[in-house]
C-alpha cells in the first residue's frame, strides 16, 4: 500500500490526512413524514459491528425542524451510543444541498471516521454532496462492510456492475469514509430497553436553499412500496408486453402484495422504475416472491437474496432461475396465471385465513387448461 508520500503524489490537490485523528461512526438517520425512515435504523447494524471493531461509539445524527430529538430515544435504544440533533425551522422541508451542507460542517468540525447513510432517495442524494464536500472517498450500495484489523480502514464491499464478484474499497487517506447500504440489506436491530445513551442538541444556521418547494403532489395508487411488501409477483421480459402486467396485478392483489419487475421490464417501459428489483433496482424482503418470464441473472437476484421464499414460474426448466427459487412452475405463465387466480378467488371464498394457509406452504393443486 502507497505510504503519505505517495499519496500525496497520487493527488496532490487532496492533502492526506491522518486517519488516526478521526474517532466515531455516524448513522445519518431521515425522517421522512415525521417517522424515523427504516431504513436508517438498519444501517445501525453495519454502523455497531464497525464501530466494535474499531473500539469507537456509534453516533446517530438527526436534522428536522424543533421537535425531532423526539427520534433520538430511538436511536439509543436500537445501538446508538450518542445522538447529535440538529433542529431548526429551515430543515423542515428536506432540500439535499441543506441537509448536506448542515452534515459535512458537523462532520468537518467534529471528524467522524466513518459516516453511513441509507441509500433511500435522499441518501443517494446527500452522501455524495457530502463526500464531494469534504473531499471524502464514498462507496455506494455497499452489501456489507468489514474492517482491516491493521490499517483501521473499513473495507465497503460491494457487487462490481456485473454482480458476479464482490468489490472491497478502502479509501486509506482521506476520512471520513463514507459508504451508503440500500434499504433491506441489513435488519434493524432489535430494541434494547436497557440502552442510555447522550443526547447533544448542535447550534446550526443552515445554508439557504438555492429553490424552494412550492407545493407536494403525490403520483399514482398510494400502494405499499415494494421494500415493504410481504408477497410480491414480479414480472419479467417473458410477459411479452405490458398487458401480463394486469394479470399479475390481479395475482398480486388476491394474495395481498404488489407488482415488481425486473430491469427488461422497466426498460421495455411496460412498468414503472420505482418496481424494479436488482443491482440497479431496490432489495426486496418478501415472505413469498413469485418470479413470472424472469430468467434470475445474477443482477436481479441480487435484489431477492433475502425474500424468504421463492417461487417461479418459466417455460424453460433451464432458466437460471429454477436453479435458485423454492418452487418452480414450468408453464407458459398465460395459462397458469390465469388458473392460480381462478383457484385463489375459490380459495377466497371459503374463508379469510386462505392467505395464511397457503404462505405456510400448503399445497394447492391447479391443473392450467383442465391438463393433469
Ligand atoms: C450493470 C447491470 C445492472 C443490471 N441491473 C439489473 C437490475 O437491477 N434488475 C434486473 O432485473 N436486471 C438487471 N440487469 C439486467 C440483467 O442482466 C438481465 O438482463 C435481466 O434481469 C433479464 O430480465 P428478464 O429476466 O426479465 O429477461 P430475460 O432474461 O429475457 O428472461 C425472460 C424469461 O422469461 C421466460 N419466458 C418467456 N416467455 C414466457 C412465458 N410465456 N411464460 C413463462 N416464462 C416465459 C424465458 O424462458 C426467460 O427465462 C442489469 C444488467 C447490468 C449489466
């Protein structure tokens, strides 16, 4: 490894610092309608093993308008050691060059070596402002972090783009290390009652916003995200069009979960992007994930590696993806779709608990066009 006077060669616009003058691993944690986002409360597990590696505390940052260090309790309870707050009446609305800049003045004042954030809509927003503020190294969608024992840097791991190895990316000269993990890839920690923790309310004047919010829309369905769902059915490029979207629809809702994609379907414009799941899409955790014309490359299975489940239904038993789910279907999905809805609005009928039943693994036989 290059020593400082390499590093400074390698660049000799970035001045290297000393990573041993950098103590603590912050948790950036959003608040989004005036709830603590999950998301942020999982990055606490990657942010507690970092810091017991390192033998430093683990801090969770809050910024919001007056009345948001309500959430640090939260925090503390579920492996913050301490909580920053930083409250005013310009960070009621969420604009991502404030919410920025408030974060890398905190941290250059008080030099966190490590700052994680949920890679959410905001996140991806704000860790690179941030990173590209302090002139920090950044790792993005990590799926895991580890630390080198010796040099004390974190190691952000991640798929390359291909997804068929795993990057490790330290950044040794600059600090701090910032790494952002989508939402899914870690639980939340359970909450511990017995945990107490400080709480330090910082003195701020933010930046002023270069725009403003003038008024808030919301587009389409308000339906669970498919991060949350706990059935999903997912359709792929072997749909043949946008249509086999409605019939999944239809699938979805009798089993109480939400439509997905993978990125042929997106890009074919047949679904919007905000259901894609994948390298490039979000990570599901499903009880059941139904797979329907999805050939499981290594880039869309990447999203599903935590649904518990996985049940797919392909024409070709050759797909990759019969290799990897619980069940699999080979059957032309115009025809067995149709059965399975026809089978569950039976099911439905003969009472509520059909749903239970059949995600505790139940078999239910269906024969498509009348065939054995
Ligand atoms: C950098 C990078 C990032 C990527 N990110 C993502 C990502 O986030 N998410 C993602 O999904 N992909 C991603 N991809 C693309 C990925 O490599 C695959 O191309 C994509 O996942 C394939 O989508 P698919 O399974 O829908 O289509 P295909 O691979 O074309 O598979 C279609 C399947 O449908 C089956 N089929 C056809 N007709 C029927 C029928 N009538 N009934 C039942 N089955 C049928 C076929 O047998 C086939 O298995 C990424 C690629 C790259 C390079």
């Amino acid at each position: 490894m290059p020593g400082r006077v390499e590093c400074d060669k390698l660049c000799p616009e970035w001045p290297c610092e000393s990573p041993e003058e950098f103590k603590g691993v912050w948790v950036v944690a959003e608040i989004v309608d005036g709830e603590l986002a999950e998301a942020s409360l999982q990055m606490l597990t990657p942010a507690r093993r970092i810091a017991e590696k390192l033998g430093e505390p683990v801090t969770g940052v809050i910024l919001g308008p007056p009345g948001s260090a309500r959430h640090a309790d939260e925090l503390i309870k579920r492996g913050a050691d301490e909580v920053l707050v930083a409250e005013h009446e310009e960070l009621s609305e969420y604009y991502p060059e404030v919410y920025g800049e408030v974060i890398a003045r905190l941290a250059a004042e008080r030099r966190p070596s490590v700052i994680l954030l949920a890679a959410t809509a905001r996140g991806r927003e704000m860790a690179p402002y941030i990173a590209n503020t302090l002139r920090a190294g950044i790792t993005a969608d990590c799926t895991d972090f580890e630390v080198d024992e010796k040099t004390r840097d974190v190691l952000m791991i991640r798929p390359p783009f291909a997804a068929i190895m795993l990057a490790y990316i330290r950044t040794p000269f600059r600090r701090p290390q910032i790494g952002t993990a989508r939402p899914n890839v870690f639980p939340v920690p359970p909450r511990d009652e017995s945990r107490t923790g400080r709480v330090e309310r910082v003195v701020i004047e933010p930046p002023k916003p270069r725009a403003r919010l003038v008024s808030r829309r919301r587009l389409g369905r308000r339906e669970t995200p498919i991060e949350k769902a706990d059935v999903i059915v997912a359709g792929g490029r072997g749909l043949g069009g946008p249509e086999g979207f409605k019939m999944l629809e239809e699938l979805a809702s009798l089993l109480g979960g939400v439509v997905a994609a993978s990125r042929k379907a997106v890009d074919a414009g047949w679904i919007e992007p905000e259901r894609q799941v994948g390298l490039t899409g979000k990570t599901v955790k499903p009880r059941l994930y139904i797979a329907v014309g999805i050939s499981g490359s290594a880039q869309h299975m990447v999203g599903v590696r935590e649904a518990r489940r996985i049940a797919a239904i392909n024409i070709d038993p050759e797909a990759p993806i019969v290799e990897q789910a619980d069940y699999t279907v080979v059957w032309d999905y115009r025809e067995l779709v149709p059965a399975l809805i026809e089978e569950l609005r039976k099911l439905k009928e003969e009472g509520p608990r059909y749903l239970e039943e059949l995600l505790k693994g139940e078999v239910v036989e269906i024969k498509p066009g009348g065939e054995a």
